[in-house]
C-alpha cells in the first residue's frame, strides 16, 4: 500500500474543468413552497452513491443546526459537536463581540444562557464558539470540504424566524481575503446577519457566513469549516480527531517516497534516498540501520508482522528481501528494468511476499525467494492490500478497478469499477474486520462490501486534480484515512463525513493498531490519532 511511483504521465488529457453557474435564488421563510426547485444533477451526480438530497431536506437539515445568538449583537451560529450535555455552537467574532451576557436560541425555541466562559475565540479567523448546556438533543451538524458548487445558506434574523436561499461558490482556491474568509459566493442572501451555516447539497456543513458587500451579490464571503477543525485543538477544544503532532523528531535522509510501520507501531522504515532504506525505533528516534543495495529509487517498503523480515521494492523491478535481525540481504528478486514493482505486502504468518507491477501480482515464498503463484488477470497493478486474515487480496490498477482475491485459492472474486475510465486507481486498503473494501482514485474514495462486491459509499475526498495517493482504515474500523496534494483527511465512513484535516502534501502513509499515524512528503510527520 506505500507507493512512491505514481503514473503522473498518464493524467495528461483526463482533467476536466467544473463549470460553476451562476445566479442565485432569494430568501424565502424555510417553512415555505419548493415546487420548481429542483436541483440541475453535475456529470458526476449520476456515479455517486449518496447523491444530493431534495431541496425539502436540506432545508430541514440547515434549519434544525441554525441557532439564533441574542446578546449586544446578535446574530446566527450552527451546532457543531456535543460532548454529553454540552453543545458547541460555531458562529463569527463580530456576533460575539459585545460584553454579553449571551443567549443560544434553538430552532424549537428554547433559549439557554451562556457563561462568560462559554465564549471562546478561535486565533487567526474570524471564528468563535459558544458553548451551551442541554438535555435535550439537537442535531449535530455533518462537517464537509466542498466538493460541489452549488450551496445553501441558513440565517436565523430572530428567534424562530430562519431565512434560507441558494447560491453559487466562485472560488474555495484559499483566496483569503484575511480573517480566514476563503470561500466566495454568489447569493442573493445579503446583511442578514453573520455567523449563518453555508451548507451543500447533502446538507453538510463547509463554511460560515461573515462578510457582505450590500452593492454586489458576487462579493460574499464565508470561512470554510476546515480552519475550525484546525484550530479547535488550539483553544482546548476536544472534537475527537482532532490529531496531536508528536514531539519524536525523524530526520530521514530524503523526502520520502514510500515508509512501512510494523503492526505494533515500534519500527519505522523510510526510503534513504536511491538505493538506500533507514529502518528507526521511531519513539526514541534512533536510527537502527541503513541497509543499501538497490541499484534504483525503492518505490514500496513491507514489515512483516513479528518484525524479522523487510521486503523492499525499486524502480528497475528488484525486491530484496531483509532479514532485520542482522541488517543483511536474505533474497533478492529480480524482474525487467522496465517493470517497476509499485507496492509490497507479507501474509500474516510472514512466510509470503506479494508484489505488485505492470507483470501483475505475483506470489513469492519468502524463505526461499521461489515464485511460488502468478494470479490471472492482474496486470498493470498499481497497489495492493492484504486481509488482517490473510485470506484475501485486494489490488487496485491502470485500467480504474479494484480486483479483490481469494488468497487460499489465488481466484479471482470481484473486479469492481472505480470510476471513469482513463484514470488510475492510485490506493487500496481493507478495513480491520475484512468486510469493507476501499479504493482511491481521482478524488473520490470509493468502498464496497467486500463479500458482495455491492458499492456502500462514495466519498468526494480531495480537490480536483488530486488523486488520493494512500489509504488506511482506522484500528476499529469506523473512520478511514486518506493523502493527496491538499492534505490527509481522516473521514467517517458511516456518514461519509470529514472529521480532520492535517494539512501538508502526503504521499504515503502508516497507520498502526496503536493509532499512530506517520506521513510521508515533503517531510515526515508523526501524529497520534485519538
């Protein structure tokens, strides 16, 4: 699943532009008449598996997360997390500026007072939270990047009096225009108030409104949700999720292309640099080897899982095999110069290599180096990801599906598509149970039941021109990790909703059953996943 060679040459002529409409529909009441607002579905509508919802439920998602703020100035805010009785409540600092006192008025019209100490001002943006407590339960609103152009947005002018309208985002390019304001918009919804829900076609929050030019309806501006979920932990707020860099300092001796952590989180191996692979005891940040002896950059690095073997593979198609007791070669593989191996794995029980190429998936018994299977039809594989099991394989390839084998037999079970032809399927990964599937590709992260091969969700996880370059399912399951040029996002995969950005460009990454999350790019990373 570690991936240093990405076939970047191959996109050339696949990107398509997204066309962004414009116009706008005004503010009616929510409590309002819909007939005649039917959503126009994008190209890419027709292929997801949660399309966007009716106009009716979204109004009803957006109106259920507003909240109407009354103090010295007033204004709207959405719920945003709820830890037992305590509700958090995202709003701008212009709402909360006076001396207070505060009141939180909910879409049923109960009013709950807020402590001075339940105002708490994010650094750097325009964002502040309140914080109010209940033992009634209000919906929590769905956090989301934007994937689509078309938006809505929800202010509450009054207590019970919630205006909604649509509009249009003309760029979420991180054209900051201070504050963190990043998103802009065209809506015929003006100076209604600050601090109002932007939300998408699922209903999802991406931004909060603040800015307001009263002699353009093409000048708005919002701050999108992403800065919050950034900046929460900075101010003591506890999402879950939230992530915390560690203070271990690795030092590897290039940019890495391709890293493998053993299972239980204690070894580290980064590519050197060439032909060169560091292996680190990563929480004392020692360098334990540095084994040389590929003629070419390694592409993909392997642990087994009682940490005595390290399988490498390079760009000239040469997989050695360590014996990480000594530091020294025990085999070495060799196929064509011309047939990179892209990604590596080892079976539980530490006695297989599986490789992946342009030749296909090939069997290899790791004692001997002795090609033991070629499995039928899987050329031109790009990643590979073995079951917790180990009776099953999932590969992912050129040609934009996801092959899924039965390891016991070598058999092919599903050949899954993963999108459009002419793109690549870039990732693949399966989660701790064995049941779900997961694919990454242009943006999108698709999953599938892997028994029957039936697609479960798509998630639009990354911006346009970014394939998701590496996948990890959390150690329970419920949430899974992604990297790409705009950042690894870590996503729930009930909902399909964001959880966490950590920003910087990831090309791989290594996830353990301890939750520690290392990340490779422009430099090493290492985060503990709550």
């Amino acid at each position: 699943m570690n991936h240093g060679f990405h076939r970047f040459s191959r996109m050339a002529g696949m990107m398509v532009g997204m066309a962004i409409a414009s116009g706008g529909l005004g503010p009616v009441p929510v409590l309002g008449r819909f007939e005649g607002w039917g959503l126009q579905a994008s190209a890419s509508d027709s292929s997801l598996f949660n399309p966007p919802l009716a106009i009716e439920e979204v109004t009803a998602i957006a109106k259920d997360m507003t909240v109407f703020i009354a103090g010295p100035t007033s204004g709207s805010g959405a719920i945003v997390h709820r830890q037992g009785n305590v509700y958090t409540v995202l709003t701008t600092k212009t709402v909360v500026s006076g001396s207070g006192p505060y009141q939180v008025v909910t879409s049923n019209g109960r009013r709950y007072s807020v402590s001075p100490s339940g105002v708490i001002m994010l650094p750097l943006v325009d964002l502040a939270v309140l914080q109010f407590t209940s033992s009634e339960t209000y919906p929590v609103a769905q956090l989301a990047e934007p994937s689509d152009s078309q938006i809505y947005l929800t202010v509450a002018t009054q207590p019970q009096t919630t205006l909604f309208a649509a509009g249009n985002l003309v760029s979420t390019a991180g054209m900051n225009l201070s504050d963190g304001y990043d998103l802009l918009y065209n809506s015929a919804l003006q100076s209604a108030g600050s601090g109002g829900p932007v939300v998408d076609r699922w209903g999802r929050l991406i931004g909060i409104q603040g800015r307001f030019n009263p002699e353009s309806v093409t000048a708005s501006s919002a701050i999108a949700v992403s800065n919050f979920l950034r900046l929460a932990p900075t101010v003591g707020l506890n999402l879950g999720w939230r992530g915390s860099l560690l203070s271990n300092m690795i030092q590897p001796a290039t940019q890495p292309r391709a890293i493998a952590l053993s299972p239980d989180g204690s070894l580290l191996a980064t590519d050197g640099g060439y032909n060169q692979i560091q292996l680190w005891d990563w929480q004392s940040s020692q360098l334990i080897y540095t084994l040389s002896g590929h003629n070419s950059e390694v592409n993909s690095l392997a642990i087994s899982p009682n940490k005595q073997i390290l399988v490498s593979g390079d760009q000239q198609g040469q997989a050695i095999i360590w014996n990480l007791r000594t530091g020294q070669i025990a085999n070495t593989i060799t196929r064509s110069p011309s047939n990179p191996i892209t990604s590596v794995a080892i079976t539980g029980n530490g006695q297989t290599l599986i490789t992946g190429s342009n030749q296909g998936i090939e069997l290899w018994d790791i004692n001997t180096g002795r090609l033991v299977l070629t499995l039928p039809e899987s050329g031109e594989a790009n990643a590979i990801a073995i079951s917790p099991d180990s009776r099953t394989l999932v590969s992912g390839h050129l040609d934009n599906t996801v092959k899924v084998w039965n390891l016991l037999n070598g058999n092919l079970v599903h050949t899954l598509e993963a999108g459009e032809p002419g793109f690549i399927v870039e990732s693949v990964a399966i989660s701790p149970d064995g049941q779900t599937i997961a694919g990454g590709t242009y943006r999108e992260i698709r999953l599938w039941n892997r028994e029957r091969g039936i697609r479960q969700r798509t998630i639009v996880a990354h911006c346009d021109l970014c394939y998701v370059y590496d996948l990890a399912f959390t150690p329970e399951g419920e949430a899974i990790v992604s990297t790409s040029e705009d950042g690894t996002k870590i996503w729930n995969i009930a909902e399909g909703t964001l959880l966490r950005t950590i920003d910087g460009s990831a090309k791989t990454l290594a996830l353990s059953g301890d939750r520690t999350l290392i990340l490779g790019g422009d430099t090493l990373r290492i985060w503990q996943v709550p």
